[in-house]
C-alpha cells in the first residue's frame, strides 16, 4: 500500500518538490467580519466602525487567490526560473500564461475584460509570483501597478474602452520616465513632446524600460512646454511600431535578467490627441501618484524574494545537509540566524500589507509605501545573502536558486526611486511633522 | 436525453504536500493549523465535469457537494472558481475526530443529495488521500442501484451513453454503460486547472446552499471506532550490492525471493 501513498502524494503536480506550506505568515483562522479589503478600490471610505483586524487577514478571496497564485507559480514558473534567468529572456508561454489566469488585469473592472479585485489582491499576486521569480514578478508589478492603473485614473472612456481589454488580455505594458539625463531627478527629463495639426509629436530618448521588448503600450512622460519646467511635463499614450519608436538596447543586467530593460528612442514620433493620457501638463502629479502606489508593489516583490530565498534554504538546513553527524538547521548558531530572518521579512510585510490597506482605505500612505519599500529591499538583500551561506557551496553554485535571488535582490533599493530618495521622502514627512 | 446533471463530491483533506503527523492521543491525525485543500481527485473530478461542458457535451448543470468543517466551504468556493455552478456545503462539526462521516454515511447522504438534485452523473475521487479508503463511489453505485465505472482515465459522453477507459494491469479496460451512473476519476484522467483571478471573483456570486445533517432524512453514524493511529516505522537505510549476484543472494537472504 505504501506504493500507492507515494504515486498519490506527490500526483499530478509535476513539480511537487516543494513541501512548504502555503503562505506560511498568514494564519487564516481570523474570524470572518468585514475586512477593509472587501472595501471598493479608490473610494472614500469610513472605516472607523470596522473592528481592526490582524494586518496579516486577508479576505476568502484574497486567501483563495493566494493559494491559487502560488500553485500556479511553483507548478508553471519555477520549472523555467533558472533557464529564464541564464537566458536573459522571458518565456512567451509564461506571459501568455499571466494573462490567461487574469494576473495582468487584477484591478481592471470586469466589463473591460479584467479580474475586478482590489489592490491588495494586485499585492499578494506580486509577492507570490516574485516567491518563485522577482523577474516575472516585476512584469506583472508594472503592469498593473503603473501602467493599468494610470488608464483606470486618468484614461477618457475611449481610451479606458480601447487599451483596457487588451491591457486584461494580451498586451503588455511599459512605463517610461526614466532618462539618461534623469533618473532619482526624475522630472529633469528632457524628452519633448510638440503639438501638431491632430495630436503630438515626441523626441528624446528613454532608458531603462522595464517590460519593453515585450510590450506593445508604452506610456511616455515628456516635456510640452520646458519653459514651465517639470510642470510642462505631460503623459502620452504610445504604441510599438509607431513610426520613429525604437528600441535602441537591451540591457545585461545583475539580476531580474529574465525581465527585459531597454532604451528607447523617440524620433518625431506622431500620435493622434487621443493618446493624451488626461490633461496637458499633469504628467508630474500622474507620474508621483503612480509611484507612490507602485512602491508597494516593489516592496511586496521584495518579501516575495525573501521568502523565497528563506524558504528555498529553511528547506536545505532542516531536511537535506548534514554535517558534524546532523541537519545544519539543528545547530542553535544557525537557527538564530534564521529566526532573525523570518522576523525581519515578518516586519516588512506587515509594513508592506498596511501600506496597501491604507491605501484602500483611502488614508494617506506616501511615508508607509516609502518605509515598506526601503525596509523590504534591505530586507531581501539581508536574507537572500545570508541564504546563501547558509547553504554553503551549493549557495553559490547556479544550479539551485539561492544566488538567484541575491542578485535579483538588489534592483529593490534602485528602481521606483533608490533607498535614498524614499529615506528622503521618510524624512521629509518627518520634518514636516515635528517643525514647530 | 435532455442534458447531464452532474454532482461532484469534494473532501477538504490535508494537503497533499504536507507531512501528516500523528496526535499525541493517537487517536487521529492532527489536523490544528495544518494547510488542508481540497482531495486532489476531487480536482480531477471538477475538472472532467467542466471539461465535458466545454467539449460541448449537453450539460445542464455541475454542483458541487462537500459534507464537512465551515472551512470546507473554501474548497467549495474553489470548485465553483474552476468551474461549477453552484455549492452545497453540509456542516459536520468534527471535534477530536469525532462526528466524523464514514464512506457509507457520505454515500447515503450523497443518495439523499442525488434523488433531491435530479443528478444523473455522479463524478468523484476513486479515493481521498486522508483516509484512503476508496469505497464512497462504489457503495453510492449500489445504493442507488446505477452503473459505475471507477478509476477512470478518459470519460466520452454519446447521447445517453458513456465510455469510460480504465487503466488496468497490462493495458486498459473500455466500459459502456447507460445513464445515470457513477464514475470515479484517476490520476491520468486530465490535468486540473488553476482558479484564474476573474474565475475567483465570479465564484463568490455562485449560489452556495448551507445545510446540516438534519436537512437529510437517514442515519449517517459511524459504525466504525479507531483503535489506535500510528506513524509508519521510520524507514532503515538501505545498502549497496557490488553486482546481480550480490543483488540476488541479498533478496534470497531477506526471503524475498
Ligand atoms: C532594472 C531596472 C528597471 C527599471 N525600470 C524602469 C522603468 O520601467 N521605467 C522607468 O521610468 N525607470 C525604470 N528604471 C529606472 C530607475 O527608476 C532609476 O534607475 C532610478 O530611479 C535611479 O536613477 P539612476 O539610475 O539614474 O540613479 P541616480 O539618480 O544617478 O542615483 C545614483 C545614486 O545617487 C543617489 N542619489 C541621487 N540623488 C540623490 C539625493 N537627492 N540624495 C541622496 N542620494 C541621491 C542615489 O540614491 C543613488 O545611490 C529602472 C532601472 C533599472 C535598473
């Protein structure tokens, strides 16, 4: 009978490798009252007759989409984690894939073709895919987190109409501010954009694209009037294959390699008024708001990534290496380090998730996103180095995934604004508070 | 034949990638804070379900059924995300492994459940991976006096006819039988999809019936007492033989052979 117990354990999930629980932090057992994430997104809402819950609660939607998101990332994901990795390049079939279990639509309403959720469920989506690949994490995180919600808040209905369906279906989005002259000073950019007879025309140049040899939808800040300095800056709406769009080089990267990162070029490129994205010279404010509510999604990629890498070595020490006659995870020298560990990605999740329901809620949450996405990034480098070690040789080698996640940490503390700029941010609040 | 009707079962288990372990009484498995989903060939059974209607097999409607704890109703909520209409949930209060129904009172509620629901195609695990004991298809099939097909490995449906292929020792068995009938699914049947995000949010307005063991008329007890649970015996670790002959006279000396 014994025989029949293991053909049935480990069944048709070919990957069932992996032992560990399902998001481990979250015990579900909370009783069941009204969460604030069963609140609709970007309303205002009172939420002070709520009874208070763990931070740690999620919604039976949010739960079930967890555990949902995760199997599908162990089974179809982590099978090409390292050969994406070594390639340098997304597998098309996974991109297919995010779109077909509605991972690139969380947010996007269900008349346009989208998943309907709420922010917090675009969050968890994000930790869990970055669990098994930070690389194919950030796509998903780009997407929903800057590109669709910019249609969602600031799209007319022919835009919303045209671009979210396919943002929910098939067509991948970019974002693109960053500039070789302009990268922590972001709204130093120096791509211009003109009017013309029926619309505008762009010039300049982008760098660091994320998502861009995949997607075919780009938003794009220029400068309408310099003369008005970062307040000229505008947002547009571009399509790949528009005459005088280019992609002129795809970066080689540290980590996130499988995540593509580009420069682009701008060359008299045309668009019809359409593709304004909301009004003239709103493109600063556009481009704040987006990042202040996309560095949640970063900081959840880099709990993501430590959970991973925390749980890839937990799974090593306490079942696998043996040294000295026994597990290395029963040396007290070891299981130390690992109870740090887990209470370091423990705190930077709750800051991660209550910068999310903040956000909900309709509270203010620019410091919470600036913290969760400082600590977060720290946090990830923290563990997935110590990861590493911890599992000595077989850490350092690229056959398992423990490097992986220590290289694909460190773009946490640069993209979306460096350390710095969020400890500016922080301080800033700070100041703002305590000046008498 | 004016479509198929068709009734899943599905068990809220112990995951299947969780070690289980035995409770200090041995009295049970313990099952506190422990990640449960649902039985993984209740999976393979949604999935056939919802593939028949996709193959445009008449099928009017797929519910599915779940007798257990409150938190069964999760699995319920993720049969109706992969796909079926809508959920009964019987609560069953199990405290200290008491309560609990055994495969011949699930199998006589599921006749009750079968008989109220009109079902015509019962569709469930050959077996759930916590007890293993692969009976509750086989004693509906007799209850209700229908034809059965367990173990099912490819499911056709032709107007009021079903061929079921069944892997069995050295090949594989075909079976046609009439409807209504029993099936029950096997590992290579098919491979069971992922709840996708807009398939979750639809679930939550799928109807789900709340019912307990009262609603259903019969006597559901158990007839069984555990004696005793215990842990396998750790496994010893093997040897190395240098050839064949090593091998052989190691399994004669072990009576093996
Ligand atoms: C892989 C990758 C993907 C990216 N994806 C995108 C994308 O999709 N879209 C997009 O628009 N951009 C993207 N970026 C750009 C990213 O946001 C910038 O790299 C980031 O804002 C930092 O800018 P920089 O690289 O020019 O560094 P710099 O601004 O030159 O910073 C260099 C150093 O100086 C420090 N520094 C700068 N100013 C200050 C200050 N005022 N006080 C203290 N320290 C300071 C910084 O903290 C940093 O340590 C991506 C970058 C990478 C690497």
């Amino acid at each position: 009978m014994t025989s029949i117990a293991k053909t049935l354990r480990p069944l048709a999930r070919a990957a069932a490798s992996s032992s560990r629980p399902l998001r481990p932090a979250f015990s579900r057992t909370a009783p069941q009252i009204r969460c604030l994430s069963s609140t609709l997104p970007r309303r205002d809402v009172d939420i002070s007759d709520i009874p208070p819950t763990p931070i740690t609660h999620l919604s039976d939607t949010e739960a079930l989409m967890a555990e949902s998101v995760s199997k599908f990332a162990q089974d179809v994901i982590l099978p090409k984690a390292r050969e994406m990795d070594e390639a340098e390049s997304m597998d098309p079939t996974v991109v297919e894939q995010l779109f077909e279990q509605g991972l690139m639509g969380v947010e996007i309403p269900e008349e346009y073709g989208g998943s309907g959720m709420n922010f917090t469920s675009a969050i968890i989506a994000i930790e869990e895919l970055a669990r098994v690949d930070p690389s194919v994490s950030v796509m998903a995180d780009v997407h929903n987190t800057l590109c669709n919600t910019a249609i969602l808040k600031w799209g007319t209905e022919k835009l919303k109409k045209e671009w979210l369906p396919k943002l929910a279906t098939n067509t991948v989005g970019s974002f693109c501010l960053s500039e070789p002259v302009s990268g922590s000073d972001a709204f130093a950019l120096a791509t211009k954009a003109t009017r013309t007879g029926n619309g505008y025309k762009i010039n300049g140049g982008k760098m660091w694209i994320t998502n861009s040899m995949e997607a075919n939808f780009f938003i794009v800040f220029a400068n309408l009037d310099p003369s008005k300095k970062y307040k000229g800056i505008t947002a547009f709406i571009v399509e790949k294959g528009t005459p005088g769009f280019s992609i002129a080089k795809k970066e080689k990267k540290l980590g996130i390699r499988a995540s593509s990162t580009c420069v682009i070029n701008f060359d008299d490129v045309e668009i019809p008024k359409e593709n304004l994205l909301g009004d003239e010279f709103e493109g600063y404010k556009y481009a704040i708001g987006l990042l202040n509510e996309g560095r949640i999604g970063i900081a959840a990629q880099m709990t993501g990534l430590a959970l991973g890498a925390f749980e890839n070595a937990a799974g090593y020490a306490w079942n696998d290496r043996k040294q000295f006659g026994q597990l290395i995870g029963e040396f007290q020298g070891m299981q130390h380090q690992m109870a740090q560990a887990w209470t370091e990605i423990q705190a930077a999740r709750a800051l991660v998730f209550n910068a999310a329901r903040k956000k909900e809620a309709g509270e203010d949450f620019v410091m919470d996103a600036a913290m969760a996405k400082l600590y977060a990034s720290q946090v990830a480098g923290k563990v997935s180095g110590q990861a590493v070690e911890w599992m000595g040789g077989m850490g350092f080698v690229r056959e398992g995934l423990a490097e992986k996640y220590f290289r694909d940490s460190k773009i946490g503390a640069i993209y979306e604004g460096t350390s710095n700029i969020q400890l500016t941010t922080i301080a800033r609040h700070l100041q703002k508070t305590y000046t008498k | 034949m004016s479509g198929l009707r068709i009734l899943v079962p599905v068990k809220r288990v112990i995951d299947y990638a969780v070690k289980p372990r035995v409770n200090r009484a041995q009295t049970a498995v313990e099952t506190a804070n422990v990640k449960h989903s649902m039985n993984p060939f209740d999976e393979l059974s949604i999935e056939e379900a919802v593939r028949l209607r996709e193959r445009k097999v008449p099928v009017e409607e797929i519910v599915a059924f779940s007798a257990g704890p409150p938190k069964a109703q999760d699995i319920l909520r993720t049969a109706m995300a992969m796909g079926a209409d809508r959920g009964i949930h019987v609560q069953i209060d199990e405290k200290e492994g008491k309560g609990e129904l055994e495969p011949l009172g699930v199998a006589k509620l599921l006749k009750r459940v079968v008989e109220k629901e009109k079902s015509n195609l019962v569709i469930l695990g050959k077996q759930s991976i916590d007890d293993d004991a692969g009976q509750t298809g086989q004693m509906l099939a007799a209850l209700l006096n229908w034809s059965q097909a367990t173990q099912a490995s490819k499911v056709q449906v032709e107007g009021d006819s079903v061929i079921v292929t069944r892997e069995v020792d050295g090949g594989v068995e075909t079976l046609k039988a009439k409807l209504p009938m029993i099936i029950t699914t096997d590992l290579r049947l098919n491979e069971p999809r992922y709840a996708s995000l807009p398939n979750i949010m639809k679930a939550k307005k799928k109807p789900l019936d709340k019912k307990t063991l009262k609603d259903f008329e019969g006597d559901f007890s158990a007839r069984l007492k555990t004696v005793k649970v215990t842990e396998p015996p750790p496994r010893k670790g093997g040897i190395k033989v240098e050839d064949v002959d090593g091998m052989i006279s190691k399994l004669k000396e072990l009576g093996a052979l």
